[in-house]
C-alpha cells in the first residue's frame, strides 16, 4: 500500500530514517534541520507491506508545471522486487492529477537504467551531488 503520510508525523520521521540508511549514511552524510524544515510543502509518499515501512520518496513542486521526485528509497532487502517502480508510478498518477505535467529528478548514475525503463529520459551531463554522480532525467506526465 501507497499512501501520503503528513509533514512532521510519526509516519514521516520513519521515511527521514529509511532514507538515512539507505541514502545518507552509507555516503558518510546526515540530515540539517534546515534540510528537512524546507520539506514542509513537499507531498511525502510512503509505501508499506502490512504494517513496515518499505519505500518512501518526496516529490517537490518546481517552476512551470514541473514537479521534482528526490529522495527514493526502498529497505536493501527489498530491492529489486518492484516496491521503487511502483512508488514511481503512483507519485506520477499523484502528479498528474494535481495537475503537474513533467517530472523531474536527479538520478544517481547507478539507478539511471532503472528510470529510463520507465520511461525518464537523460536531460543534460553527468554532475556530482551528495559526493556521487548524478544525470539530470525527466518524464512528460501526459505520457503516463
């Protein structure tokens, strides 16, 4: 089950430690308050098999209909089994019908074959953030 879980809640401050583990930590990083106060207007999607937390992202609204996924993770155990394709097409169903007509995110070149086999397609070079390379990639929601 997908579902929006509310800034600041029980259900969101289990998302900011999955998305530690999983994306953080392991790069020797760590949340700013500042970080996470500037999440207040972003929807916090949380997906759950029975009742455990097993992928969360975040989707920020950008300029001129665009809308930024960021911040996707799913328990390493899990990996592989569908949990992070489904999450995508749910926040671009989401997205689409609050009326956002692109997405776009910063894929870390390791996950980069994951979103062009949904349909994401490369915009720009290669670049470095969070200490790792990342591609700039984009997906027009009328198509979904």
């Amino acid at each position: 089950m997908i579902r929006e879980v509310a800034h600041d809640s029980p259900e969101y401050w289990a998302t900011v430690e999955l998305r530690d583990s999983v994306l953080r930590r392991p790069l020797g990083l760590q949340f700013s308050i500042e970080e996470l106060k500037a999440e207040k207007d972003s929807r916090h999607l949380a997906c759950y098999r029975s009742d455990r937390l097993v992928g969360c992202l975040v989707l920020r609204p950008s300029a001129g209909g665009d809308v930024r996924m960021r911040q996707v993770a799913v328990v390493p155990e899990l990996q592989g089994q569908g949990i992070g394709r489904a999450m995508v097409e749910y926040s671009e169903a989401l997205a689409q019908t609050i009326g956002f007509t692109r997405m776009i995110l910063h894929a870390r070149e390791t996950a980069v074959d994951f979103y062009e086999k949904l349909g994401y397609a490369k915009v720009g070079e290669r670049f470095v953030e969070v200490t790792i390379l990342h591609w700039a990639m984009a997906k027009c929601l009328a198509d979904v």
